[in-house]
C-alpha cells in the first residue's frame, strides 16, 4: 500500500506503532520543560513557550484550510480545545510535582477512555484491553507504593496530572467519535487551543512577575527551535492521524510507554529512585502498553 493510501485511508497497526512510539517520545517531554522553567520561563508560559514556533507555522496552513476549519464546527473546535487543555494541564503537572507521579496520574486515562468507549461511542471492553488495563494499574499501585497508602493525589501537579489524563481521554473519544475531521486541522486547533488556554491560565494563575522576559526566548531559542519544529510538530501529527483509528483505551495503552522512558530518564538525570519497584512497575506497564498487539498475535499461533 503506498504511503499517501495509507495516510488517507488509515492502518490499524501503523496507528498502534505510532502511538506507541509518540507515546515514548513524549517520556522525554518534561526535560525541556524543566529547562524551559530552568531558564526564568516559568509555569504555564513554559507551556506556551514550547508549542508557539509549531502554532506560528501552522497558522498559513489553518489559514488556507479556513473552509475546513468552518465545516469542521463545534466538533474540530471541542477537540482541539480538549486536545490543548490536556496539553496544558500535563506540562505544567511536571513542574509541581515527581515526574512519575506526574506520568503515573496522567495514565489513569485508558480507564476513562475505555469508560467513555464504552459508554458513549458503544464500543466493546475487551479481554485484552481489560488485561491491559490491569497490567498498567498493577504496575502504577507498584511505582506509586500502595504499601505506603492510598496514593491519592497530594498537591497542585498531583490534581493537574489527574485532570490532563481525563482531558486526553475525553480528546481521544472525540477523535474516534468523528473519524472524518483531517489530522492537520485537529493539530492547528490543538496548537490554538494550548496557546487560548496558556494566555487564560497564565493571566489569572500567576503573578505579573512571572511573566517571562523577551530575552528569556531568546536565550532558549537555539534548541527550541528545532525541538518543536522536527520532533514535536511531527509527533503530534503522528499521535493525531493514529488516533482515529484506535479505540480510546486501546491509544491509551499504547501511550503507556512514555511511562517507562519517563521513569527511566527521570532516575538517569535527576534524584528520584530506580531501583527494583521501579524496574517491576515499568515491566508491567510496558506490557500493558503491549498488550493489545501482542495478545492477538500469540492466539493466532
């Protein structure tokens, strides 16, 4: 099947191999976050900061495509505005608080996205998505130390991490829900709706203080740049074509494995634990991740 078929009409298991690949790129999301808030860029503008090049060059494209923008309604425009408020909310999370922690709460949304299959586009939970899910939940209680309690949220980035796993899976149900809106029109609102969202959060959550220096952008823009242009663009691009075409808690496991390079990275540069709980978790949630392509495959045998 030739690329531009496939692009156009969809492919199951490209879908699954790109949501599990943009899924361990975005495990990497919060190191130029921190280095963003590192470099007087701070909360919400850190955000802001990261998806500006990506929505400057989109803006010609969304102009050109306004026809589609206007048939695409409320549809487009609630997609976009859940794909941006998740963004939002999961970017800043990784300043308030662990990055597991942040991860860890953010990937409850298999659940609420198989709920929501479930429930509203009338899909099907099946055995190897609900042994997926228990996978990803067995290796959470192990990562978040259940023995040590209930791990309940505990603070701002604990609540902001909870709120962007149910907006990511309420985006995901919208995708599924209306296959026919073109992937580079959801990333334009998506790109949009983060920027709306990160002027609104950052005029009424911080202090006119925090409010980054022009010379702040300048200093990052060396790396940015290209980051946001050559990596993220695309993957968003990616995670968007794939989406449609995967059941909601299905793209959700598949995601799982930003879990695992999150958790890795974060004990390789910073002071947070690996060790034997650590290494468990990330196997179970990996297969959690897995599951749902491999389950099928072994039956078949």
């Amino acid at each position: 099947m030739a690329l531009t078929q496939i692009v156009k009409e969809g492919h199951q298991g490209l879908a699954r191999v790109v949501c599990l690949f943009g899924g361990a790129i975005w495990g990497l999301y919060w190191i130029p976050l921190r280095e963003l808030d590192a470099a007087g860029i701070l909360g919400v503008w850190a955000t802001g900061a990261f998806h500006l090049l990506p929505l400057a060059l989109l803006i010609p494209v969304v102009l050109c495509r306004r026809q589609y923008w206007r048939d695409g309604g409320l549809p487009l425009q609630a997609t976009g505005a859940a794909m941006g408020l998740a963004i939002l909310l999961y970017s800043t999370a990784f300043l308030y608080t662990d990055v597991v922690r942040a991860l860890l709460l953010f990937y409850l949304n298999p659940i609420w996205g198989a709920l929501l299959a479930r429930f509203w586009l009338k899909e099907e939970i099946t055995l190897d998505r609900m042994i997926g899910i228990a996978f990803g939940l067995t290796g959470m209680v192990i990562l978040l130390k259940i023995d040590h309690g209930i791990p309940w949220p505990r603070g701002a980035g604990d609540w902001l991490a909870l709120g962007s796993g149910l907006a990511w899976a309420v985006s995901a149900t919208l995708t599924r829900r209306y296959p026919k809106l073109r992937t580079v029109d959801i990333v334009g609102g998506w790109f949009f709706w983060a920027a709306i969202f990160t002027v609104i959060a950052g005029s009424l959550f911080t202090e006119p203080a925090t409010l980054p220096a022009l010379g702040a952008f300048a200093d990052v823009l060396i790396w940015l740049a290209p980051l946001s242009l050559l990596i993220v663009l695309p993957t968003y691009l990616g995670i968007t074509w794939g989406l449609p075409q995967l059941n909601p808690g299905t793209s959700g496991l598949l995601f799982m494995t930003e879990l695992s390079v999150g958790a890795l990275s974060a004990a390789l540069l910073t002071n947070e634990v690996f060790g034997i709980r650590e290494t468990l978790g990330i196997l179970f949630i990996s297969f959690a991740a897995l599951a749902e392509v491999l389950l099928p495959r072994f039956r078949r045998r």
